[in-house]
C-alpha cells in the first residue's frame, strides 16, 4: 500500500501525511489519480508452494479490487469515466476469489506471439549475439518464419540461432517435416510452437547424447556440473560432448563464478520440462534419491561456507534454491522427516540473510507438519534434534518481528526441555545447543530493555562455547557473536571499556575463524560505541566498513541497519538532508522486507530529523506511524521511547494534556525497565509539562527523580560533554581558591551562558565558587545532566 501511494501521488511521504486504513486511502488517491496497477508473475503466489499465507492472498486481492472500483466524489464511476486499472500476468488463473473470474468486469486474456516489429527486434538482438550478419537474412522469410512459430519468443530464442547454418525458408521446410501443417499455420498455438522448435534443436544432438539427456529432467531449471554428475552419473566424456552439443543448440547456458570451481548450467525453459515426459517413473524415483541426498549435503556444506566464504555460498545458495527447496520435499515424501528439518533450517538461514522470509515461514511451516501431532500432550519428554531446530527458527522468527516475550517464553521453554533430558546422539551436540539457547534467551531480554538480565544469560553461553570451542569450530564462531550481544548489552548499561572489549574479544575471534560476517556486525557495533563516546568521524567509519560488507554480502536486511547508523551519524552531525537521505534508504528496504520493527525504528529517526529541521507537523506524522506499528508489534520497550518522544513534540507545541497523557504512558513502562530504558528523560518531559501548567510543587519531583536516576546510571560518564572533566576540575581548584583556578572558570562562565543547553550552569557554579555547599538548592530545577555535573563538582568539593 505505501509503496502505491508514495508512485501514484508522488510524495516519499504520502503514507504519513494522512489518517485511516491505507488500502482505503490508496483507493480514494487512485479514484482521484487513476492509475494502471500491474501485478506481475502473480502464480508464485498460487498453488501449493505459494509465497504468501491463504488469509494475506485473500487480503491483497480484496484491496486491489478495492482500488479499482473506488468512486470519487469529483470523477463518478461511469463507462466513459477515466478509472484506475489492475493488470495481472499470471500462468495460473486459479485464484481464490470468484470478483476475478472472466465476466463483465474481469477479462482474462491469452498473451499472444510477438507483432513483428517487435520479432524483428528480437531477431537482430538474437543474430548480434551469435554473430550472424544480419544483412545475409532474407527480411521475408524470417518474418514468415517468426510468424509460423506464432511470433513466441522462447521459440525464436531457440530457432533463430540456427540461421548460422540455414536459410529462414530451410528451417520452414525442416520444421514442416518435423509437423505436418507447420507453413498452414498448425504450429502458432504456443505449445506446439515450443515443441517443433524443441524437436528439431534435438534432432541435431548425438544419438548417445539424447539418450542421456532424460535424466536432466529432475533438476528445477539449473544446477551445478558437479552436482547434476554426481546424481545422473553420467559419463564424463559423454557430457563433455553433450555439453557442447547443448550449447551449440542454443539449450544450454553455461555461467561461471568467481572463486566456484564448478560451472553453473542454466537450461533452456522448454527444455526440462520436455525432457520430464521421456523418463520413466522407475528411473525418476532412484534419481530422486540421490538428488535429496546429493542437496542435503550441499546445504549442510553451504551452512558451514557462510562464515569462512560467505560470497561464494551465498551465490551458490541463491542459485541452488530452487533445487534445495524441491530437495526438501523429497526428503519429506520418502518419510525422512528429521533430515528434511535439519535439511530446511540450512536453507532457511539463506532465505533469512536474502530477506525472503515468506519462503523461509512457507518452508519451515512444511517440514513442521509431521511433527505437529505430537505438540499437544504426544510430544515426547526426550526433545530431538529435529523439534529443537523448528523450535528455535520459530523462536528467531518471534524476535525478528519485534515480538520479543513470546521469543522468550519459547526459549525458556526450549532450554528446560533440553535440561530435562534430550535424544540426541552424543553430549557435544547437546551442551552446544544449550549454549546457543541460552544466547538468543540473552537477546530476547536485551530486546525487551532488560541488559542485566541478558548480560548473565551471554555469560552463561560464553562459558558454554568456551567449553566447547577448544574442539568445536562451530562453538569458536559462536563465541565471536555472542561476545559481540555482550557487548550491546555492556554498552545499552553506560559500562562503555567492558563494551569495548568484549567488541574487540568478537573480532578477533571471528578473524581467527574467518568469519566474514561477523567482522561486519562488530564493525557496526564498534561504530556505535564511538557514536555514544561522541567520535562521529570514527563512527561513520566504521558505519560505511559495515555498509560495503554486507552490500557484498547481498544481505540486505543488515544493509538496512548499516544506513540506518549512518543517518544517526549525520542527525548528530545536524546534517538534516543527510540525515533523512540515509533514513529513507533504510526504510525503503525494512518496507521492502516487511520488517516492520525495523520501520519503526526508522520512523523514529525520521521524526527526529524533522523536528530538528522545524518541520513539526511531519513529526508528529511519522511517529504516530511508529506509534501504530509498535502498538501492533507489541514491542514495549520501543513504545516507551514512541511516548516519551510523541511528548516532547507536544510539550514543545505547547499542546500540555496531549503530551502529559504520552508522557505518563511512556512512563508505565519505563518503570518496568532497567536504567537502559532512559526514564530521566520521561521524568524531563514531565517536570517542564508541570512547569507549564503553573504546578511548581510537582515540576520540582518529576526534576528530583530526572537527577536522581540519571546520576545511577553506569553510563553517565562517557554522555558528558568532552569539556565537562577540565572543568568540573577546575570549579573544584577555584572553589579552593586557586586564582589561576577562578580566572579561567571566569572566562568560560559567560561562553556557557550564552549557549541553549548550558545556560543555567553558570550562575550555580559561581554560587559553589562562593561558598556554597547545599546540593538539593543547588541543584533545584536543572536538568539530569547539569545536575550531575554541579553533583560531580561538589562530591570532590566535600568528599561525600
């Protein structure tokens, strides 16, 4: 729906400036703005292995029926009347609403040949790339021919290649024999088209070659050389020569990788499929067999790749897909179904890196299925490998979208059950679970504002994969990542060195391991340690270091994140144009991948940028947005900060009930958190709120408990101005009497007294330089920060 609306109205923004259901508003923008809406490739949605949840189908095909027939109060919807159109290509037409059927409103229609300007377009870019002079073609006869074979592509794409060796007129002749009636016109149906042009590629090959050819028929359009020799085990020699055979004839597109040895064969389309009805049920199902096996051990080995190589795999993966999917099912139809869990965690964690989670929920939901009997009361007490996976991948599922509790209560859960006795086939695989388990228990608590609690838990997983890691290269690589969650969680706690080495402890590991993703997390997160230390040059570096791995990664969802700490980078910076460019390249890809947390997050900062740029109306637009995809999500610690936010925004508008009722809320929560969760800044917002509203009496409580909770925060320190520790010395020095001391407090006293945000420090300092002594006066109605310094000066003032 946004990505519709920010087209056809052409405002980035156009999702925020307006209230009410979005599919409602994109039908009334495009009853006002008509538009033609194309769905293309529409039968991956369908049939058995769809990509999209029945009740998501049924959503989206009710809106887009919405869109089309909307009125408008300016344009009522008349046969004359311009009105926004829906065009569907889809090979199947089986859709599951009956508004779609053909009738007086829904037309389906066949997609014929080529016209023949267009054939004749195609042809020269055919004949350029076989290098055939155009000029030795007789223009006639290929249109005669071109118009024979129905004007197909696929069919020209797979016959004009061969005018290197004969006229337009011989192939007619060629093709006339292979199907009677061809010159007549009998072959412009499609099917019939592809098969004449089919057969007589086929006729050409070696007898020996088309005998061996069936046997490709098993495969999903492509595969690795290796891959398809192993399973067919055809001869060497003879593929050598049916290989270039294929080539020759135009069916065969061999495609070869940097740093893969084995070249990857790219099939014509009509070829396999063709090939499918030559061989034999019996030959099928031993094939079948071995090509399961053959892609288990593949995604297993592609699994363990990611670290050390993660370009390559991650190539070979992408490509492989459709032929570890079909895997997958084989592995489930012969009855194997904890190889076919194991076997679909391994692809799933691809699926999750290219950000094609509905894949990834469709597949795991599969494998699943077999085991679901035993969820409710048969499950046994021993957990297998197989439930542990599911479950886990369930419970990553959970987190990534945002829905933290839930993650958690399943990895208690998960981890009890192990605890409680496991059927795994030796200890090592058991502790290692454990310890991976109670990892992601950490990140649920870290994910939920609780770092104390998650600290303990990365110990824990530590001290496990330590353990472990002396012999394990799987317990080694995990130690890098969790090293790499304990320091988030040391830094989210103000305990900013621990943080830092705990980030140095990961990369050093994962260089030792090789792990080539993991050095791209720390980078990023060493990145936000210098952003909360205030390096914003060094941040950035690290932040652009992090950019440029997993764009090479082609791991978008990690892209994401990388733009999104470069657009904090910039706003620190107040560099808005910067700022925002960064944040909606964030957000253009979090919307892509549905990844609706991380659209929150960006709506966040997006507010922050216009209100920073004066821009307050957009503001407020961008984080009700956030707003109503937090309180979807469920995400409390993140709708904390929406509140607290939100708030502030009214404060500043002056709009007091409005901001007080946000406040509060945001501070319900808060109060359930740890110090990580910020309160003093909520307690801020309320204290001015009371202020405003002329209650002194509670301004000057909501200020205590600002004070007071800023000043048990362990990281305190390191969010001071960089000046602040030359000068609380030197406040200190000339409250004592040093004269030096008082001359160079004298001289920066007026600088800090003409900034926003410094203002109110000067007059207490030069009380305290006086003689004064009493902290709760002193610090009476300055903010968290100032007080803490005041605070700071005197602890060394009078040792208490």
């Amino acid at each position: 729906c946004s990505w519709v609306g920010q087209v056809v109205s052409g405002d980035p923004d156009w999702v925020i400036h307006g209230d009410g259901d979005l599919v409602a508003r994109v039908g009334q923008l495009l009853a006002e703005r008509p538009a033609l809406v194309i769905l293309d490739n529409f039968e991956s949605l369908l049939g058995r292995d769809a990509l999209m949840p029945a009740e998501e189908l049924a959503e989206l095909l009710a809106a887009v029926h919405h869109w089309t027939n909307t009125p408008s109060p300016s344009h009522p919807l008349t046969p004359a009347s311009p009105r926004p159109r829906l065009l569907i290509t889809t090979r199947d037409t089986s859709f599951p609403d009956g508004r779609f059927a053909p009738g007086q409103r829904c037309r389906h229609i066949q997609l014929g040949g080529l016209a023949t300007d267009d054939a004749l377009a195609l042809a020269a870019a055919v004949l350029d790339a076989h290098s055939i002079d155009r000029a030795t073609i007789p223009r006639q006869e290929l249109v005669d021919l071109m118009a024979h074979l129905g004007g197909h592509p696929l069919s020209l794409n797979l016959v004009l290649p061969h005018l290197k060796e004969y006229t337009p007129a011989e192939l007619t002749a060629r093709f006339e024999e292979l199907l009677p009636g061809f010159v007549t016109g009998q072959a412009q149906e499609r099917n019939e088209s592809l098969a004449v042009s089919l057969a007589f590629s086929l006729r050409r090959l070696g007898e020996a070659t088309r005998q061996a050819l069936p046997d490709l028929a098993v495969f999903q359009g492509l595969c690795m050389e290796d891959d398809m020799l192993a399973i067919t085990e055809m001869d060497a020699a003879l593929w050598r020569v049916a290989r270039r055979e294929l080539e020759q004839a135009a069916l065969l597109r061999v495609e070869l990788l940097p740093n893969v040895g084995p070249p990857f064969l790219h099939f014509h389309p009509t070829l396999l499929p063709y090939l499918s009805t030559q061989l034999s049920a019996e030959r099928r199902a031993a094939l079948e067999e071995k090509y399961w096996r053959r892609y288990y051990a593949l995604a297993n080995y592609l699994y363990q790749a990611d670290t050390q190589t993660p370009h390559q795999a991650r190539a070979i993966a992408v490509r492989e897909m459709p032929n570890l999917r079909r895997g997958v099912d084989l592995a489930l139809a012969a009855g194997e179904v904890a190889a076919a869990v194991e076997f679909a965690d391994s692809i799933a964690e691809f699926l999750d890196v290219f950000g094609r989670w509905r894949e990834r929920d469709a597949l795991l939901a599969r494998v699943a299925a077999p085991l679901a009997g035993g969820e409710a009361g048969e499950r046994s007490a021993a957990i297998t490998k197989a439930e542990f996976l599911l479950q886990s991948r369930q419970g990553e599922t959970l987190l990534q979208q945002g829905q933290a509790q839930q993650a958690e209560a399943l990895f208690r859960a998960l981890l009890a059950r192990l605890a409680a006795g496991a059927a795994y086939d030796n200890q090592v695989e058991l502790d290692y679970d454990m310890a991976m388990t109670q990892a992601r228990l950490g990140r649920c608590l870290a994910a939920q504002g609780r770092p104390q609690q998650a600290i303990a838990w990365h110990r824990k997983a530590i001290a496990g994969f330590e353990r472990l890691g002396q012999t394990n290269q799987s317990a080694k690589e995990m130690l890098g990542v969790v090293f790499a969650d304990l320091g988030d969680c040391l830094a989210g706690f103000g305990q900013f060195d621990e943080a830092q080495r705990a980030y140095e402890s990961s990369v050093t590991i994962s260089r030792d391991s090789d792990n080539q993703r993991q050095i791209g997390v720390a980078l990023g997160q060493l990145g936000t340690l210098a952003l909360q230390r205030g390096d914003l040059a060094a941040a950035q570096e690290r932040y652009l270091a992090a950019l440029d791995t997993f764009r090479a990664l082609e791991e978008p969802r990690m892209e994401a994140v990388a733009w999104h700490q470069l657009g904090i980078v910039a706003e620190e910076a107040r560099q808005w144009a910067e700022a925002e460019r960064c944040y909606r390249e964030s957000l253009q890809i979090k919307e892509r991948h549905q990844d609706w947390p991380g659209v929150a997050q960006t709506c966040n900062q997006l507010a922050m940028v216009a209100e920073g740029d004066g821009r307050p109306a957009d503001a407020e637009r961008w984080y009700l947005r956030e707003i109503e995809i937090d309180e979807q999500i469920g995400n409390p610690k993140e709708l904390a900060i929406d509140y607290s936010n939100l708030a502030s925004l009214y404060l500043a508008q002056a709009r007091l009930a409005e901001a007080e009722d946000y406040a509060r809320r945001a501070l319900a929560i808060k109060e359930t958190l740890d110090l990580s969760a910020e309160p003093w800044n909520t307690y801020q917002v309320l204290a001015k709120i009371a202020a405003a509203q002329g209650d002194s009496a509670a301004a000057a409580r909501w200020r205590r408990q600002e004070q007071e909770s800023y000043a048990a925060y362990a990281g305190v320190a390191h969010q001071l101005p960089s000046w602040a520790p030359d000068f609380i010395r030197a406040v200190v020095a000339a409250a004592q009497g040093n004269q030096e001391a008082q001359a160079a407090v004298a001289q920066i006293l007026p600088q800090l007294a003409q900034t926003n945000d410094w203002r109110n420090l000067p007059p207490v300092v030069e009380r305290i330089v006086a003689g004064d002594t009493d902290l709760e006066a002193l610090t009476d109605g300055l903010d968290h920060i100032d007080a803490y310094i005041i605070s700071a000066i005197l602890q060394r003032l009078t040792g208490v």
